[in-house]
C-alpha cells in the first residue's frame, strides 16, 4: 500500500523478504533532520531512499522502488 506525501512521494512499507531483485545493497546513510529513526540511504543503484525505523533490521539492503517502478512500466 502506497501512502502519498505529496510532490510525487510516497511512502511504501518493505514488508516481503530482502532478496528481490529490486533490493539494493545500502552504500551511506545520512541522518533525517528533526527526527528520531529517519535516514537517507544511498543505493548502489544511484538511487536515495527514505528509512525509518532500526537500520539493522534491513541488514544492508533496501527496496527501491524507482528501480522497481521503472521496470514494470510505472515511470
């Protein structure tokens, strides 16, 4: 389920397994400012996601659903 946030973002919870051909390896992470679990990641497909919650729990991988949506026509 997407949830719209406005200016074309949106948040998408990762609920499935992490090994999907569309879970990227996490190369950085950047603090969100004025919040309390929320980072950016740098993928290594080029792409910058939003995370929240305990980034050990994503185990170095994050969905991207750019990549994702490219790939099933979306974008």
């Amino acid at each position: 389920m997407k949830i719209d946030v406005g200016g074309g973002a949106y948040i998408e919870p990762d609920e499935g397994g992490r090994d999907t051909r569309f879970h990227m390896r996490i190369m950085t992470t950047q603090r969100i400012p004025n919040t309390r679990v929320g980072h950016y990641a740098d993928l290594c497909c080029g792409h910058r996601v939003m995370m929240f919650g305990d980034l050990t729990l994503a185990n170095g991988r994050a969905l991207c659903t750019q990549c994702r949506d490219a790939a099933e026509g979306k974008r």
